[in-house]
C-alpha cells in the first residue's frame, strides 16, 4: 500500500540523519579526523517526545490459576519431552504435507514419522485409552443389563445375609460419598473453567481496543517525533554558527595556550629583571645614604667617647680614691677606660654612587612597559586569529545554512502526515470489522457456554441421583428390617442409584468421547503452541534460515522488504519491540541504505573540509621584546654593581659600633659605684654612667640601625650581582627562542590547534547525528504496539482459551473417570436399600429359644440357609446346593449333619433322621 512504502520511506530518512559505523567513518574520504583536543561541549537536545501506550499485555489469572498449573502439570507427566525444534523445522523443509502416499515408504519419511510418534507417545496412549474407553463403555453397560435381566451382577432381588453386612453397608456408603465428592469437583473444576473462558473474552474486547489506539497513537505521534528530530539540527547549527562567531577566543586561544608555556616564561623573566632593577637602585641609594649615616655618626661619637673618658679619667684622680678600699675600685674603672672607643671605621669604604648613577642610566628605558608591550601583542593572538579567518567564517556559515536547507527540504519531500492519515484511517476501519464480529461472537460463546454447562448437567444430573439415592437410603434404612419389608424411603433411595447407574452408562461414553477430543486438540496446542510461544521457542523455528524456501535465508525480511538475505528475525523485533525500542532498529532498517552517503554529501561534505583545512594563521607581527629592552638589559649587566667590594662593606657592618656595649659599661660603672661610700665620688660614677647610657641612645642607636640596613641592602646587592651577565643572557636567549618559535614552528602548533578546533565544530554534528540515532533506536516511533499484539493474541489464545479449554476436558475428564467406581459402589449400595422379593429363612425348632441356630445332642449346627422358593415347591435342590451349605454352615462338618440341613432344604426332612443324630 501507498501509506506502507512512505513510512518505510520516512524512516529510511531517519536513519540517514544517524551517525555511521567506525569502519564506514574510516573509509569516508571527506571526514575529519578526531583529535583529542577537539572534543566539543555537550549539546542538550532535550528529549523526543514521547508515546505513552495504554495496553498492559500482562495476564494474572488469580485464584483458578492454580488449577491452570495442575493441567500444565499433568499435561508435563503426558508429554515430557523438550519441544521438538528440530523435528518440526525438518517436517516443514520436507514439507509433510504435501508428500504422498507411495513417499512415506521413503526412508527419511518413517524416521520423522517414527520420530512423531515417539514425541505424540502420551498423547497417543491417552487417546487409545480414551478410545477404548468410549467403544468399551457401550458394550459393558449393555452386558450390564443383559445380565441383570437374567438375575446376575446383582440383578436377583434376594439379599444374602452375612455378619459383615453392616460393615460393607458402611464401607461403600462412605467410597460413594468420596467418589461423589470427587466428581463434584470436577464437575467445579469444569465449571469455573466454562466461565472463566466467558468471562475472559469478555475482557478481550478491551485488549482489541488498547491494541488499536496504541496504534493510532504510534501514528500521530511519530510525525512530531520526526519533526522534532529535524528541528534539533538547529541546535547544532547555531552552536557550531556561535563558536564561529568566537574563532578569535577559540581557536586564538588554543593557539595562545600552546605558545604560552614558551612564550610568557620568557616574558616573565624579563619582567622579574626589570623588577631587578629598580630593587637594584633602591639597595644602592640604601647603601649610599646608610653609608653617609654611619661616616657622620662616627665622627660624633668618637668626641662624644673622648669626651666621657677624658671626664672620668678625671673623675678617677680625686683624692677619695687614694682611700683602700675605694682605691680597688677606681683602679678597675681606671683599666676599663680604653674600652670607651670605637670598632668600625666606615671613612674606608668605596663609594657606590658610580653604579648608582649607571642603574639610573638603565632605568631611563621602561623595561616593564616593554614586556608589557610584548605580552599585549602576544595576547592580541586572538584577534589576529580572528582577522585571518574573517572570510572562513563567512564560508562556513554558508555551507550550514545550504546544510540546513537540504535537511528541511528533504523531510518535506516525505508526505509523512498525509502517510500515517491514512495508516490511522487503515487502522479504524480494520477496528470497525473486528467491532462488527462481536455479536457473532457473543452469541457463539453464548451456544459453547450452554454446550459446556448441557455436558456437565449430564454429570449434574447423575450426581443428583446419587445424592438422593444416598440421602433417601440412609434415611430411610432400618435394621431391623428384613430385606423384604425394607420401606418405601429406603427402596426410593437403592432405585435412585440405580437410576443414577443408568444414566451413568448413557452418559459416560459421550462425556469420555468429549474429553478424549478436546484432550487431543487443546493438549498439542499448549505443548506445540503456547509453551513455546511463551519461551519464544516458537520464534526460532520461524527464524530458521531457509525454512520456507532454499533459495529465501529469512522469513520476515523476505515478507516486508523482498530481500530474504537481511539478518532480520521475527524474536530479534518481538525482542526490540518489547524492549520498546525505535521500528527502525527493530526493522534493522540501517541495513537496507547507504547512511554514508548522505552523511556525506550534508554534514560531512567535502566543501565544508576543505574549508576547515584552509584555516591559515600567520603570527609573524608578534615581538615580544624591542631592541630598546635588548639594549636595556645589556647595560644594566654593564652597569658595574659586580664591581663593587661587597666583602668589605659586611666586614665593617658585622663589627659592632663601639669595642664595648656602652650600656653594659653603665650597668658595670653603676655598680661599682653603689659598691663605693655615699658621698661625692659615687656621685660622680653614677653621672657618667647615666651620661654614656645617653650617648648610647642618641648616637650608637642610630649608627646600629644603619649598619643594619647597609648590611641588608649589600647583601641584596651581592645576591642580585651574582652572575649578573649570565642571567641577563639567559633572558635574553630565552626571548629569542620564544620569538623564533612563533615566527618559525607556529605553524605547527596553528595547524594541530586549528583541526582541533574544527573537530569541535564537526563534533557538535556527531553530537546530533549520535542523538538522532539513539533517539531513533529507542525513543521514535517505538515499536512496543507490534511486540503488545502478540502478547495479547497470546493471553487470548492460550491464556484465555486454551487453558479454559484444558482445564475444562480435566475437571470432566476427572469425572467420567470417578463415575466407573461410583457405578460400581452405586451397584453395591443399592442391594442394602431396595426391597427385596426374597430373603434367608429364619426357623424356630425345639423351644430352645434361638432364632436361625439349633442344637442338636450338644452340637451347634447353623441353619440360616437359603431357602429358594421354587426348590420347595417341586422338591428338586438346586446343583451348587451342597457347596452353599458348606459355605454358609462351616460348622456342618460331618456328613449326617450335612444330609439333615440338605433333606431339609429340599423338603424331605426325616424325623428319624434328626433323632438318630
């Protein structure tokens, strides 16, 4: 039909937006390469939108479920044999129906035969069984009643009395009950299968109905499922339109990044050695002005010491230190002047103020502007990228949009709406056929439900026989009853198991022919059609290469595309199906056309590539460092700070200010002084000593705080003066490598940078095309309709019907069985209600005062004999008499007693002959 080929069609069109394998991308002559660099930011497609289906092909049976498992149960103990795969798939190569009579002698013929039969072994059995039973149970019901004419098999209406009458009265009582109950069952059993086969295609309808407006819901909805596809392009489109726009941040800072692990070390070392020289300056000018501190303290604090020793000196010639004691203590003090005096000379050392004014010259020239003007045109990359590719760009855009178009205009080629509109109007009125059938078929269940429920009145109508019979039986028995006076109630009951027995013998043969035929049909289809179609065996036989046809390698490709050598099976689609995947995976439909080639000719055209490739970046504009930095560099090497006496200059600043600690000197002086008589000399002491703790404070202070800080800047000085030259030449080199990086071996890192940067573009359409096939596999137009009307055909034709019907022929077949014994203990029970027309004989002899028993000189002889009414009436004894005697009196054991009891019966009993015993 029209509407199949454009969806086929439609679909085909959906492949061709997936991505192709790994083996077809290889040999595609257009396609970029994947680099590792160029893996694109993941893109949000969003979601399909989706087909919600309302059929649930699930069936729970409940509680008569359990009876569906004993009829699989029993149907397991009939056939336990696997399902013969094999055996079946050589059956329809050899195509068995149509063989003829003169081929079955063909050897393979009767061992696939033999091999059937082996299979059918149970069923067969069964069936025999079943068989005879039906052609059996005529001929015995009428032997039956041809004996019971003749008064045999119970038909005599004379009852024999034994001890055990009671006993055996109870024994087939209680096995009728059983044996009804049982039947009971079945008949239950058989019932609630009735129903639920009518209950259940009831519900059928609402399968039928769910089945078909998932349909239609797969048909209107996998237009928009297609059209959201298309319009997902755009997403990519723009994306890849966005990182076009941005190729100077992109793709320059990819290149940027590259050379920067080159580039800006350099830049930054020279940026630390202008950082160098203004650090340089500052220690110089801190080593001159410290060094002019320290020459001008010097002077001051040697007259200041002068001064102060001269003073105590003086101090020391008074005449109280004449005196013993005190003249110890002035002599001490006397020893210690000398140490009043200074340590470090600083008037001898050089002058920095020629290297001060050379770093001053260098400093002239803004190094730091200058690398600063190399990293700004190192990082105007971008923008240079951006500037070259201008025209690119423009392309690009071009060939997307004419990408685009193609797209667009190729859904549009597809009438996928007028297409699935009349695949929706296909489907209702295919509804409205199957909606017609339904009075049909209600009125046909309506004739098998009153089959079924006819059939099993037949078992109804003898189980009511037999519950009366029992009811009005035990009822109405009275044991003090003879068999011939037994009473009205009790003889309804015995003939109404006897009428029970009758319809037993009409009834059981067709019951059994019933059951033996549904049996045959509904036990091969469970084991040949619903067991294997529930395993999914079922599938692999029709996916069996080469079943219908040697020329034809599969079934179903064969059926939808004319081409049999496509791997498609039927359980690989229920398979996808179920798994509600897309019917393009499901059909295999990638298969079938060259997704390459349109691949190709949209996405990944050969113009779009060549364009990429033609992605040229020149940084030959970039300098990184002037002549004039050059030439900065080289003088502040040249600018003698590694001429200088660093060594003297930490000579003199290591040695204190003074030889001694002048407040050391007090402390002592003070103490000395307290250890003097109060008066005018500790007086003295004590002014001098607060006077060089003054000199301290405001000349030896300051001179320590400059010794520290020309320390600390000549130290600086020292370190940065090391290997001044070298380090400045490293620099240097360091630039010029840079430099001849980006105008000589760029061009490698531009075209490494560069494919991975049209990788990322390209990748954003792998992006899309990845999408589109996952969405296609899983999400559009998912197939779980086609996998849901299987499953529902199998809950209605086995679920529904062949278990209903299964375990219909086991609840009745349980009863045609149950009724061979009830017949017998029917037969049985009924001789204890009925009356009967003749009973045994109970004489009174002697007043002895015994009913049926007389003693006779001490012996005890037993004379309840029967006593058949016409043996006395013409005096002739029956032929098996004496065995009866025998048998009735054990204890009639010697032959005069045996001749008395037989004269007896036969009338001719002879006085003489008692009187003699």
């Amino acid at each position: 039909m029209l509407w199949t080929k454009w969806l086929v069609l439609l679909l085909c069109w959906g492949a061709s937006l997936a991505e192709p394998r790994a083996d077809e991308r290889d040999a595609a002559p257009g396609e970029l390469q994947s680099d590792s660099r160029g893996q694109p930011q993941p893109l949000d497609f969003g979601f399909v939108p989706p087909a919600v289906y309302d059929t649930h092909a699930y069936y729970e049976p409940g509680a008569i479920g359990i009876l569906f498992h004993m009829v699989h149960a029993f149907l397991y103990v009939v056939q336990p044999n696997t399902f013969p795969e094999d055996l079946i798939v050589k059956a329809i190569q050899q195509n068995m129906g149509g063989i003829k009579i003169e081929e079955w002698r063909k050897p393979e013929n009767v061992v696939l035969l033999l091999q059937w039969i082996y299979y059918e072994a149970g069923f067969l059995i069964c069936a025999t069984i079943g068989i005879m039973f039906v052609v059996l149970t005529p001929i015995i019901a009428t032997c039956f009643c041809v004996c019971r004419c003749c008064d045999n098999c119970g038909g005599e209406m004379h009852q024999r009395q034994r001890k055990n009458a009671d006993c055996q009265r109870s024994f087939y009582t209680a096995s009728l009950i059983a044996t009804t109950v049982f039947i009971t069952a079945g008949v239950l059993i058989a019932y609630a299968a009735n129903y639920n086969m009518t209950n259940q295609i009831k519900s059928t309808r609402r399968l039928i109905n769910t089945n078909i407006r998932d349909l239609k819901t797969f048909a209107n909805n996998t237009p928009a499922q297609i059209e959201y596809l298309t319009a997902q392009y755009t997403s990519a489109k723009n994306k890849v339109l966005s990182d076009l726009d941005n190729i100077g941040p992109l793709l320059g800072g990819r290149i940027h990044s590259q050379l920067e692990k080159e580039v800006v070390p350099s830049l930054d070392t020279a940026l630390r050695m202008a950082g160098a020289m203004r650090e340089t300056k500052e220690a110089l000018e801190n080593i001159s002005s410290s060094l002019e501190v320290l020459q001008e303290g010097t002077g001051k604090l040697s007259a200041s010491l002068s001064t102060e020793r001269a003073s105590l000196s003086n101090t020391m010639s008074d005449p109280a230190c004449t005196n013993g004691a005190v003249s110890h203590t002035c002599n001490t003090i006397r020893s210690t002047l000398a140490k009043l005096g200074i340590s470090a000379d600083f008037s001898r050392l050089p002058d920095v103020s020629h290297a001060l004014a050379n770093v001053n010259t260098v400093l002239r020239t803004d190094l730091s502007n200058i690398v600063q003007k190399g990293y700004s045109s190192f990082n105007d990359t971008p923008k240079l990228v951006k500037e070259q590719t201008r025209n690119i760009v423009s392309g690009v855009k071009g060939i997307l949009d004419k990408i685009g178009t193609e797209i667009i205009g190729f859904s549009k080629m597809i009438p996928v709406e007028s297409s699935l509109a009349n695949f929706t109007i296909f489907i209702s009125n295919g509804q409205k056929k199957i909606e017609s059938y339904y009075p049909q078929i209600d009125q046909m269940d309506f004739y098998r439900w009153i089959g079924c429920v006819a059939v099993l009145c037949m078992v109804v109508l003898v189980l009511s026989f037999n519950l009366l019979g029992l009811l009005c039986g035990t009822c109405g028995y009275d044991k003090q009853a003879t068999p011939t006076t037994r009473g009205c109630l009790s003889n309804t009951g015995g003939n109404l198991l006897m009428a029970g027995v009758g319809f037993s013998f009409v009834f059981v043969w067709v019951l059994m022919g019933i059951v033996s035929a549904l049996f045959i049909v509904g036990g091969n289809v469970e084991k040949l059609m619903c067991e294997p179609l529930a395993n999914r065996q079922l599938f692999k036989i029709i996916d069996t290469p080469f079943l219908v046809h040697p020329a034809k390698k599969n079934f179903l490709p064969g059926l939808l595309f004319q081409n049999a050598n496509i791997d498609l099976t039927l359980g690989s689609m229920y398979r996808e199906c179920h798994e509600n995947n897309g019917l393009y995976h499901a059909l295999q439909l990638e298969t079938m056309f060259n997704i390459n080639s349109f691949l190709n000719r949209t996405v990944y055209n050969k113009d779009l590539v060549k364009l990429f490739e033609s992605v040229q970046v020149d940084l030959q504009d970039i300098t990184l460092l002037e002549p004039a930095g050059r030439d900065n560099l080289i003088n502040f090497a040249n600018s003698g700070i590694g001429q200088i006496d660093y060594e003297a200059y930490l000579v003199e600043a290591n040695k204190g200010v003074t030889l001694v600690d002048l407040l050391t000197f007090s402390a002592d002086l003070e103490a000395q002084a307290d250890q003097l008589p109060r008066g005018a000399l500790e007086n003295a002491l004590k002014g001098h000593a607060s006077s060089i703790r003054q000199i301290h404070r405001e000349l030896v202070v300051p001179m320590e705080q400059a010794m520290t800080a020309l320390s600390q800047s000549v130290k600086l000085l020292q370190r940065m003066s090391s290997d001044l030259p070298v380090k400045v030449t490293n620099v240097l080199s360091a630039i010029d490598a840079a430099e001849y990086l980006i105008t000589h071996n760029a061009s490698h890192v531009v075209k490494q940078e560069t494919r991975g940067y049209t990788q990322s573009l390209v990748g954003y359409f792998k992006q899309y095309t990845e999408w589109v096939k996952n969405s296609l596999t899983e999400e559009v137009a998912q197939c779980k309709p086609i996998s849901n009307i299987v499953d529902s055909m199998e809950i209605v034709a086995c679920s529904f019907i062949i278990d209903s019907v299964n375990t219909f022929w086991f609840g009745l077949g349980g009863c045609c069985i149950l009724l061979i014994p009830s017949i017998i203990f029917s037969v049985k029970l009924a001789k204890y209600y009925r009356r009967m027309d003749t009973e045994d004989v109970f004489e009174d002899m002697g007043n002895t005062g015994y009913h049926g028993e007389q003693v006779f000189n001490g012996n005890l002889t037993v004379l309840s004999l029967l006593r058949y009414s016409d043996s006395v009436s013409s005096g002739l004894c029956p032929p098996d008499l004496p065995r009866l005697v025998t048998q009735r009196n054990p204890l009639a054991v010697d032959e005069r007693t045996r001749e008395l009891e037989l004269s007896f019966f036969c009338g001719s009993l002879d006085i003489a002959l008692i009187q003699n015993l």
